[in-house]
C-alpha cells in the first residue's frame, strides 16, 4: 500500500488475510474506516440487533435461497422457494445478502458464517452459463457485483474477482445503453429497456476496479455515469430538476460520484458529493433521517411536510439507512469533514435502528409511517423485498460507522458501546467505549497499550449536546482543542490503563419537517426521535410552551410523560424513543403543535 491514507482500508488487520488494492485512489482520504477489522460492538441495544440478524441470515437453508437459480439453470433444485419478491428466484437481493453476510463475517471474525456465504457464492457460481449470462438485469446485477467484490475484500473469496468479470462480459454486451435520464414518467430510469436504478452501477464497478486494476471494471464504470443529474449538484445543495425521482437509488447514485472521486481525484465529483449531503439531509430527510415519501424525491416547496398528510409510505429506512451510511462515510473518508456523520447517527437511532427485525420467511420492514395523527410499524405486503437485502448491509455497517482513524489517532463519531483495536506508530492500541448513552450522560473510554503513547483521540461533538465536558481519570478535566474539521481533539501522552470520561447533555428539541411548516415539529431527545403513545391519546400541542416544561422524563428508559390535560376525555399519550416502539402499536411522531385536532 503506498498511502496509509488511501481507500480502501487494508493493514494491520488480524482477523482475516487481506492483500492491499491493486490500484492507488487517485482521490486521496484523509481518514480511513476500519472496515470491518479491529471494531467490535460490546452489548447494547446495536449489538442486540447485530446479533440477532446474524442469527437470522445465517440459519436460512442455502437449498432455499440457491433453488430459483438453480431451476433456471436446468440443475438439480433441492429445497423450497422462498415467498414474495425472491419467489421464482432471489436475485433482487442476493447479492446484498452475500455482501452483508461477508461483511459480518469479518467484522465477527465468524469461519461459519463466511463459510456460508462461500457455499452461497459457488452455489450461485454454478448457475452462470459459460458466457456469463447470469440472468439478471441492471437492478440484480448491481447488488451482485456489490456481493462480490464484498465477498473478496472481507471473505477472501475470488480475490481476481474471475466471477465477476465473467458476468461483467455478459452485461457489457447485454444491457441495453440508452442510459435515459431518470424522470416523472419513469422514475427510476428503466426505460425502453428494463434498465433499473442503472445509474447505481458506477460504485462497486469502480470498486472491483480499484481492488483488482482490470480495465474492464473501470471500463463499466465509465460507462454507467450519471452526468446529467449528478451535475445538478456540482454548484448547488438544492438544485431545479432534482425532484419527483425514485428518492432511494438518487441518493444511492452519490456513492457512484464518491468512487468516481476515488478513481480519478476530481475535486468536482467530492463538490457534488457534499452538495448531495446537504440536499439530502436538508430538503429530503425527515427528523429520523428517513427520506422519500412514496419513494418521491421532493422539491424544497413543503412537499416533505404536506407528505405528512397523506402518505403512510413515508421513508424506505433500511434501503435509505445503507445509502445514507456510505455517502456519510465516503465523505468523511476524503474530508475528514466530522459533520457528516450527523445524518449516521440519526439514521441509526431513528432509521435503521428503529427498524423491525427481519424474520426468517421473510417479513421485512419497509416503510416507516410518520403520518399525522398516527402511524404503526408494519411488515411490508411482500416478503424479502429489497430492504431485506440492505437490512443486513446496514446492520454489518454499524462496525464500521463508530470510529475512523488516521496516523495521528482515532476519531470517535458516535457514542455506541464498543471497542476497537488497531495499531499506532507500531503498537498495539484498544480504546473501550463504555456507556448507557443515550440512556446516560456519560461516556467513558479506556485505553489498552503495551507502553505510554503519544496520540490524539478525537470526538465528534453534536450540536444537540449542551455539554461536552472531558475528564482524565476520575479527576484532572482537560480541554479538547478544536479542529478545522471539527473534532475535539484531546492528544497527549497516554498510559496503559487511562481513563477518558465524557459528559454529554442531550436536550429536548423540536425538529420542523421543513421552512414552510415551522410548527408541523417531531420532538427529538439529542439525536433519538421520541414517538408519542398514540391509543386512544391526546396529541401534542404547544400554544407557546417551552418544550422542557412540556414534557417530563419518568424513566431510566427515556419515557417523557406530557405535563397537559389532554382533551375530549382523553390524556396526552406518553413519549418514549421510537426504536422502542414495537410492531403494530400506534403512536404519532410528527405534530401540528398549534392545532392538536383531535377529530
Ligand atoms: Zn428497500
């Protein structure tokens, strides 16, 4: 590797056998993720739901998934087909699967589950004609190269990526190239031709490209650009033309414009990037980070707010969660720019962390319901729809969202009990993050070294903290020192055993859905969304009230109690944070503060 600072991010790595990328980036990153080695979730609510949808993935029958492939391809087809979208066969999401599967295998340092996620790979292998026909069109083919190219840098699986050349052969001569700009009419770009979401296919294109120098890959690459909406975005955060599109695969199209930026080092590719950030968090994203009603991108005319109104299919959380994980991730990656992991942590919280599990017949939850007057979280009608296959992606993901770091130390961007280990100016080093957050107010770090080190820690300090208050060892407080960036950066000398307590003061918050709708609000604790009770409950109204004289905490586990009568005979519904709220149990989450209509 020339650069410690290049994408993507192999080394000291200790758990799997990586060789470094063929090709140096020419878009250099001043931070690098720990991709999947050396970060470990300790127990808490993410490690909970981690676990749990490793337990999930890896007990599904190779047989079921393998069979639609199978049949087609005139081989025997043991096993039972699977239901809804994977009915006939599961290309919709079989290549997120193998993806999520070799990326938690790594992370978990887990033989069994990559031994699956091999078996499912030379399983599907053997289903592709000799001329590398594999039967699928843009949409399945883009979500398999990214399976691929996963299985190689974290399963170590067909590192030359032979496979995936094959079926890139095929579909260089097979998908049809007219490319049409995605509009009203056809939203998602598919027309004359089937040619799905193919402005998608650029980021793991250009992926197997830099992991493995071969032509081809970039040769694909090149050739799925999206110029034509991409360039809206290169002098403006709220561009004419971008709105009324398939909402989820025009945000994922950036990670098209982040590896463009990888590949070719043009500054303008990481100007639309950042732009598409602000877009997205700004004028598409709800209080949970979720975005899309009805899959629509919106225009900043209050679309977002009135949405509210009349769409109970407000935001595709799992799908838009990995989306929004990896444009955060690659632009904190080449900026080193701390604010972009602002929308991570909401998504976290509120997007995917607030998500129902996937179960094993396939139930999957979609759309998330923020509706006035009252939503539930439901399953969606059909079983494993694309969002069972970026539900695991985005799950693996949370290893790899925590901590960042570069040759001066580590960057911790979210509060989430866990560790992680890597190697510092040739040492060993592991800080353990040990908290309740956002249960508690405390975070504390310990440091693991074999000897005294000089090395910056640097903390992201969100602007919904009051607080951000250091103290070494129980008893000296140190000051963080500010970066351009805007870390907090403590560095120093440590010893084996350091202390490092944070304080945090998360505030109560009014979030309003957009500029048109100052007082249609959700009501956030620090970045955790809070959901109103909503059977039978009167809703949140303000008439001038300050939201801390509103709204009471009754318990450890952040339940709020309304200080209010309520109306029409009915009490106002406690608040508790959405990820706690169950499937099927009704509950409010957005507000017209100043007309609580009950009827
Ligand atoms: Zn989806």
């Amino acid at each position: 590797m020339a650069t410690a600072l290049s994408w993507p991010a192999f080394g000291d790595q200790t758990n799997t056998a990586s060789a470094p990328a063929v090709v140096v980036p020419l878009g250099k990153s001043k931070l690098q993720p720990f991709d999947y080695r050396g970060v470990k979730l300790l127990p808490g609510l993410f490690q909970r739901q981690m676990a749990q949808t490793r337990e999930t993935y890896f007990n599904l029958s190779n047989d079921d998934i393998l069979k639609g492939f199978r049949r087609e391809a005139g081989l025997p087809a043991p096993g039972n087909d699977l239901k809804g979208w994977a009915r006939g066969r599961a290309d919709a999401t079989f290549g997120q699967w193998l993806s999520g599967m070799a990326r938690l295998s790594c992370a978990l340092n887990d033989a069994a589950l990559r031994e699956k996620a091999i078996a499912l790979a030379e399983g599907w292998k053997a289903t592709v004609r000799p001329n590398g026909n594999c039967r699928m069109g843009t949409y399945a083919w883009e979500k398999m190269a990214c399976g691929l190219v996963d299985m190689a840098l974290y399963a170590d699986y067909d590192r030359e990526l032979g496979l995936l050349e094959k079926i890139t052969n095929w579909a260089l001569n097979h998908f049809d190239r007219s490319r049409s700009r995605a509009n009203l009419a056809d939203r998602d770009g598919r027309r004359p031709h089937g040619t799905l979401e193919w402005y998608t296919l650029s980021e793991n294109t250009y992926r197997a490209y830099l992991l493995t120098g071969k032509e081809i890959f970039k040769t694909v690459g090149d050739l799925w650009l999206y110029p034509s909406y991409w360039n809206l975005f290169e002098t403006s955060a709220s561009p004419a033309g971008a709105e009324f599109l398939h909402s989820y695969s025009h945000i994922n199209t950036f990670s098209g414009v982040a590896m463009a930026y990888a590949v070719t080092g043009d500054h303008r590719y990481l100007k639309i990037l950042e732009n598409a950030y602000d877009f997205a968090v700004k004028t598409q994203a709800y209080a949970t980070g979720g975005y899309g009603p009805g899959e629509w991108s919106v225009p900043a005319d209050g679309s977002l707010g009135r949405a509210l109104e009349i769409r109970s299919d407000t935001a595709e959380i799992p799908c838009g969660s990995w989306a929004g994980f990896k444009i955060s991730r690659y632009l904190q990656t080449f900026t080193g720019g701390a604010r972009f992991a602002d929308w991570m942590e909401t998504l976290l919280y509120n997007g995917i962390g607030a998500s129902l599990p996937v179960q094993p017949d396939g139930r999957a939850y979609y759309y998330a319901d923020y509706r006035l007057g009252m939503g539930t979280k439901l399953y969606h009608w059909d079983e494993w729809p694309c969002c069972s296959g970026t539900y695991i992606q985005a799950v693996a993901d949370y290893h790899n969202v925590v901590y960042l770091r570069d040759t001066s130390g580590l960057y911790v961007n979210l509060f989430v009990p866990s560790e992680a280990s890597w190697n510092h100016a040739g040492q060993p080093v592991t800080v353990r993050q040990e908290t309740k957050f956002p249960e508690e107010n405390e975070v504390r770090f310990a440091l693991q070294m074999n000897q005294p080190l000089k090395m910056a820690i640097s903390f992201r300090s969100p602007d919904w903290t009051t607080e951000f208050k250091f103290k070494l060892n129980e008893a000296e407080e140190i000051s963080p020192v500010k970066s351009a960036d805007g870390w907090m950066t403590v560095e120093r000398v440590w010893n084996p055993g350091d202390r490092l307590q944070l304080g945090l003061k998360p505030q109560l918050h009014l979030c309003p859905v957009d500029p048109q709708h100052p007082r249609r609000c959700a009501v956030k604790y620090g970045p955790v969304l809070l959901a109103q009770e909503a059977r039978f409950t009167y809703m949140l109204g303000m008439s001038g009230d300050n939201l801390a004289y509103k709204l009471t905490r009754e318990t450890d586990d952040l339940q709020f109690r309304v200080n209010g009568p309520g109306a029409g005979g009915q009490g106002p519904g406690m608040f508790r944070p959405f990820y706690q709220v169950p499937e099927r149990l009704p509950y409010r989450v957005y507000f017209d503060l100043d007309d609580p209509r009950f009827l």
